[in-house]
C-alpha cells in the first residue's frame, strides 16, 4: 500500500453515514483552508450526464496546443489516483499530492466529509498554488449542489448530453436532472450547451434566461459532422475543415463540437491550426478505446480488443453505435465482456447491443473502496443477458472471460459496462497513465 493509498483510506472513513448532496461541509473546510477556490485561474466548469470527460480532454488538447497552461479535474481515476489532477499540463506527482492532501486533512481535524467533498478541496488546493491559464472543472453528481459549484465566478459553464442516471440523488425525469445540471450556470458567466432532449433544453434555457444568459447552443448556433474521413465544424463565424477527432465514435465529433464552441465562446484564443492539432493530439482513456497488448494477445490473430466505461443507457448506445459503424467497415464477430455496479440499468444497457454481439460474458466488478455500490454479481448479469437473448455465461476475471472467446478466426471483444471494471482492465494491460 502506497502513502497515498493510506491518507485515502483515512479520508474515506470520515465520510458520512448517508450520502446527502449539500455544500456546506466544504465550505467550512474551504473557509478553514483561506478560500483557495477564489484564487483559481479562469474555470470553465462542465457538467452532464454523458461525454463530460472527452469535452474536457478535447479542450485541453486545443488550449494546450495553443500554448496554454491547463489545470484539470476530473473524476474518477482509472489505474492512479493522482489522474484526478494535472497541474499547468502534467498529473499531480506523489509528493505534491500526498502534501496537499494531509494538509487538507489536518485541517479538516477528523470532521465528516465526503472523500469527493475532501478531494475537490485538495483541487482547489493545488490549483491555487500554481500558475495556469485555464481550470477544466468536471462536477462529480449532478451540478447545483456537487461539490465543484462553490467557484462563484466561472469563465464560463459548459453542459454536455443529459440523460437518466444516479436517479437516487438527481431525480428520475431528465428535467429534474436537467434542473440539478443546469445549477452549475452563473450570472456574468458565459454558457455552452451540447445538442440535448427537449424536456432537458427547455429547463437549461429557462435557468439561463433567469440569470441573463443567452447560450450558446449545438445545433443553433454550432454544430460539427464527419465528411469523407474529416470533419466539418460549423458556427456563426463560418466553417472549419478538420481532421477527424482521434477518439472513436460518432458521438465524438458533437463532444469535439461543444469544446471547439466553448472555447471560442468564452475568447481562449484557439485558431484553426490549434484546433486542428487538438483533434489529433486528444487522450482520454476507456471510451471505446483501442486495447492493443498483453491482453489482445490472447485472442486470435488479427482480432481487436476495445475498452469502454460508458455505464448508463446513453453511453450504451454510443457504444453500439460506434460498432455498428465499424462493423460496417469491417465485419466481425463481437462478444461484449461485461461488468456492472448494481445501481444501473443492465437490462436497458443491454437491449442496445440486440443484433449486434454474438455473445456477452460476464464478468465482476472489482471490489475497490471508492466504488460507492457493489458490483452485479456476474451470474446475474449471464442470465439477464439470456433473458434478452444472447448467449451469455459467466467467469471471475476478464482473462479467463478472454479465454473463451473463439479462435478460429480474428474476433471483435469489447470489454464494457463500468469504469471501475475498466481501470482494473488498464492495469492488467499495463497501459500507462496518460
């Protein structure tokens, strides 16, 4: 056990009983630790259901591009804690990390805290401390009272796709959640908004009216689309031919819009050769990634190994999309290796891949202290995928879920479902931290 694994433990038991959404126990740590939230370089904050990650790394890979200093935020990690935060462009070392966060501890004295509350305190920390350009701050749960809503003065507000999920703390329509997504939006802060459902556009610019805002939105006043193999971004100044995004997905170009759109919106100074670079140079991991090495080995020659964490019906569909398109393209046979917390829709998430995978295999989520819900036992998940006919069994590890899969001619295996599944799959990959 490393010494960040021993403070995380330590912040993991100070968190509450029962989980509530409220600010006030980090505003009391902030106001203990000076406020450091008010001495950020400029936030643009971004919440959403879906594709809030990639708007984030497709951003930095513009602002970057164009020279800037970038801090970011982002949860959860995959494979190391410190993928949390990066510090003006590099991930937070260890030392500096460990530093901030028993600092952060000593200072909240044993009190009751959510490890997430505790966590964005040691952002703010951190961001504070050193110079940058840009802060891309991704809430955690929902958006009015998550824990990254006390910056009272964002560059600006960015809402990717909504959609169903975590209902237990944000609703079970899309306009309450909507509502909850649409609390992160400031008076004097300037708003993009991804193409989003009706019911959900209708509360995000209802919210912006009351607060002065006119925003700027995808399929109104921006829009992006792929044309033989490039792709075409559209807003009220013109066009913009570029390369297609680096990320896999049809979904992804409107993820790569709404950056390009936020950045120009909110003046960063991007030009077309920087968002050009950014399309290409663009990382963000487990979303529908290509997974060449130790574990593709293990299939037949020729085959291909993807990873995706998307876990909400949403992210399932973009997912069947995406290899619907590379079906297409070329044809094999797909099994679906499938893992899933127990708080979400497996039987929604699986009807998206009817007539698509010829067989699931299911596997355990790994048991991690920061996974807030046990996994679906994979028993379970066989027979659900049975119910909705395919074929389906059932393993205790990926490796032996890899072993299954037939080898007498190249396969299509993506390994889905959970980003906790995902980081553990990273690791057994030896897949570096990026």
């Amino acid at each position: 056990m490393t010494r960040t694994d021993e403070i995380t433990q330590r912040l993991l038991a100070l968190h509450p009983k029962k989980m509530d959404l409220s600010l006030e126990r980090l505003m009391r740590l902030l106001e203990q630790l000076g406020h450091p939230e008010k001495r950020l370089p400029p936030v643009i904050h971004v919440a959403g259901t879906n594709g809030k990650g990639s708007t984030i790394a497709f951003m930095r890979a513009m602002l970057e591009a164009a020279g800037k200093r970038v801090h970011v935020y982002v949860s959860p990690h995959l494979t190391h804690f410190n993928e949390r935060f990066r510090l003006a462009g590099s991930l937070v070392d260890e030392t500096r990390l460990n530093e901030a966060l028993e600092r952060v501890e000593r200072i909240n004295d044993g009190q009751t805290i959510t490890f997430f509350e505790i966590t964005t305190a040691v952002a703010f920390v951190l961001f504070s401390e050193v110079d940058a350009d840009y802060v891309l701050l991704e809430t955690g749960l929902g958006g009015r009272l998550d824990s990254t809503n006390v910056v009272e003065k964002p560059l600006g507000c960015v809402i990717t796709p909504i959609s169903i999920d975590h209902i237990q703390f944000l609703g079970d329509t899309i306009e309450k959640i909507a509502f909850e997504k649409a609390g992160i939006l400031k008076s004097g802060a300037k708003a993009v908004f991804s193409r989003q459902p009706h019911d959900a556009m209708d509360v995000l610019e209802k919210r912006a009216a009351e607060l002065g805002i006119v925003p700027f939105i995808c399929g109104q006043d921006f829009d992006g689309y792929p044309e033989r193999n490039r792709f075409v971004y559209q807003d009220l100044d013109g066009l913009e031919d570029l390369p297609a995004p680096r990320l896999h997905g049809i979904h992804q170009y409107e993820n790569a819009s709404t950056a390009i759109a936020a950045l120009k919106h909110f003046g960063a100074g991007i030009t077309s050769e920087t968002i050009a670079a950014g399309m290409q140079n663009v990382v963000w991991p487990a979303r529908m990634q290509p997974l060449p090495g130790l574990l593709q080995n293990m299939l037949a020659v020729g085959s291909d190994l993807w990873l995706d964490g998307g876990h909400n019906l949403a992210g399932a569909q973009v997912l069947a999309q995406a290899l619907g398109d590379l079906n297409e393209r070329q044809s094999r046979p797909l099994t679906l290796i499938l893992g899933m917390l127990g708080n979400k829709d497996v039987e929604g998430y699986l009807n998206c891949f009817k007539g698509l995978a010829k067989r699931v295999i299911t596997v355990p989520v790994p048991a991690d202290d920061l996974t807030t819900n046990a996994g679906t036992l994979p028993e379970v998940l066989a027979e659900l995928a049975i119910k909705h006919g395919f074929a389906a069994t059932h393993t205790q590890s990926v490796q032996d879920a890899l072993k299954l899969v037939a080898r007498d001619e190249p396969q299509r295996v993506v390994i889905c479902g959970s980003l906790y599944l995902a980081g553990d799959v990273l690791g057994q990959n030896k897949t570096p931290p990026v």
